[in-house]
C-alpha cells in the first residue's frame, strides 16, 4: 500500500495497516469506500500520525500500536478491509496517491451550505421552548414552528448551515 | 451551531490560510449565553467556492490542506481559550444522505480525524471530546467540563427531541 508523506515521497506501509484504518471498530461496519474514497481515508488518518524525526519503521510500528490499542476490529470488518485496500492498490496509481480532486475535497473537508428551506433544528413542542428561552433571556430565533410566536421573541432567521 | 436559538453570538474572528496558492477560510464564532460564564465558540472550515472553477484545478494533496486550516484554527483559538468553555462544529447529514452513504461516512471519519487533532492541542484546557450523533447530524463538542454537566446542554437535548448518541472521545 503506497502513502505519499507530506515530503511528496511516496512509502510502501504494510496493507494490513491500511486495513486496520478501514475497520475501526468505532465507526461500525465497512461501508464499500470507492477507492478514491479509500486514497482520501488512509492519509487522512495515517500522515498526521508520521512523525519525521522517527524512521518509517518507528512510524509504522507506532500506527499499528494506536489501532491495536484501541481494540479489535471485528474479523468480517478486517476481510471487508482488506479487500477495499487490495482495490486501491489496484486502481490508484502512484502519481495520485495522496491527491484528492478538487470537488470531492471542498465536500469531504469543508462546511458548505445546505438547502435554505431547510431548518437547521425543528422544534416540536415551541411553548417549552419559549419557557426556557425566557428563562435564558437568550436571542431567538425559529424557522419552523406550528404556534403563534409573540412577535417581540422574532429576531432574523439564519440560513442553516454546517459548521460551528 | 449557527442559527441556533440558545446562543448570542458576540464576534466572529476569520482568517485565509493559503496552501499551494488555494485559499481556505477559518472562522470563528464567539456566543455567550446567559448563566454560563465564558464563550461557546462555534468552528467552521470553509472552501473559498467560486473562487475558481474546480474543473480546472489540479488535485490537491488534501491532507496537507486539512492539517493547516487545523492548525490554523488552533492558533487561532489561543488567545481566547482560557475565556472558552465549550468548543464545537457539525455536519447536517440529510444532505449528505443525499449525496450516497459512502460521502457521509468518510466525511464523519475526516472530521473525526480533524477533531482528535486538535483535542491534543487544547486538552489542556478543554479535556472532554464528545462525539454525539443523531438523526441528521454529527457534532463535536470540546468541553471544560463534560458536556453533561451543563444544564443548557440537557435543555436543548430535550428540547432537540430526538435520540443522541454520544461516545466520549
């Protein structure tokens, strides 16, 4: 399995490594990454973990020890792994190992905007919400509700979106 | 946590970290609400879309990109973290439903990745990291104190009506 470091230079890692990212039992089961899914997902967790004052070895024998300690992948999810990992050796060329197209970049790493309809949180039970907002004497807004709201508690709606 | 009815944002703080000549934006947004001493900061990581036609645009090596906006945002946040009680961001994952199951799974593994990065960095001052999901969404949560512990959080979790899921990070 090739990984590009951040030098650019590109290192052979162990599969299985490959595969211990894929399975982590902390995510559930192994969706069917596309390889170019898979290209994305090893460097983005395996790179940061690359410390260059230690030698590829140091670096590789270290990842195998934070995905052993967090615990067993389970044997279907490893079997499942391993084969994505075997596909993205197959179909990623060397040149772009580490490279991710511009689109799918901006979407898997950055906030962007969802459809403006569409409220960011649906409130069910507004007059609960209403008391506990006067109680947190809090500015408010609602973009969905289904009681009348006092007009003095209507400041500007925010368009939704993902972030913080 | 933009456009939520708990929080009072006070100031944004925003900032282009250029990587191999492409601009990306990190912003900050700084809330207070009330009973609650210190600020709930808000954290987005934003392409500069339209910026140029990614059609014409080579790939990138991304997780160089994805580790400087991090370490941006850390820098970023320093000054102002011994004021700052709760840190947090979030995916809304209707629309990545949308988009195939395959893109939200990899994103929340991105943004996990992202998350125990900069947990490392503030620690220190924010120990807890929760990862809560729930139908339609993933946040994460820094924390002073464990998320729990603050009423405002039990609030908008019963108000929120729907079944959160949290592992402790």
């Amino acid at each position: 399995m090739l990984i590009r470091l951040e030098t650019k230079e590109l290192v052979e890692f162990p599969d299985e490594l490959g595969a211990l990212v894929l399975a982590d039992p902390r995510e559930g089961d192994v969706p069917d990454f596309t390889p170019d899914l898979v290209n994305c997902l090893i460097h983005d967790a395996l790179v940061p973990m690359f410390n260059p004052s230690f030698t590829h070895e140091q670096n590789i024998a270290q990842a195998i020890a934070h995905f052993t300690q967090i615990g067993p992948a389970s044997a279907a999810s490893l079997e499942k792994a391993r084969a994505l990992i075997a596909d993205y050796n197959k179909n990623i060329a060397p040149d772009a190992v580490g490279y991710v197209d511009r689109n799918l970049m901006g979407y898997l790493y950055f906030s962007h905007n969802t459809d403006a309809a569409k409220p960011a949180l649906v409130i069910d039970q507004p007059n609960g919400l209403l008391d506990a907002l006067a109680d947190l004497n809090a500015e408010f807004t609602l973009d969905e509700y289904t009681a009348p709201v006092p007009e003095h508690l209507l400041k500007r709606k925010r368009k939704p979106e993902s972030g913080g | 946590m933009a456009g939520h009815t708990l929080l009072n944002q006070v100031r944004t703080k925003s900032e282009v970290v250029i990587v191999n000549n492409q601009p990306y934006t990190v912003v900050l947004s700084y809330n207070k609400v009330a009973d609650m001493d210190g600020y709930v900061i808000g954290l987005k990581f934003a392409d500069a879309e339209g910026s140029m036609d990614s059609a014409t645009i080579k790939p990138t090596y991304a997780i160089s990109v994805a580790l400087a906006v991090a370490h941006r945002a850390v820098q970023m946040l320093k000054p102002d973290l011994a004021n700052t009680i709760i840190l947090g961001f979030y995916l809304l994952t209707d629309d990545l439903d949308a988009r195939g199951p395959l893109a939200k799974k990899a994103k929340i593994r991105v943004y996990n990745n992202r998350a125990q990065e900069m947990h490392k960095a503030l620690q220190h001052r924010l120990p807890h990291l929760a990862r809560l999901e729930t139908l339609g969404g993933v946040a994460w949560l820094f924390t002073e104190k464990i998320h729990t512990a603050y009423s405002q959080f039990n609030r908008l979790e019963n108000e929120l009506a729907k079944q959160i899921r949290t592992t402790l990070c």
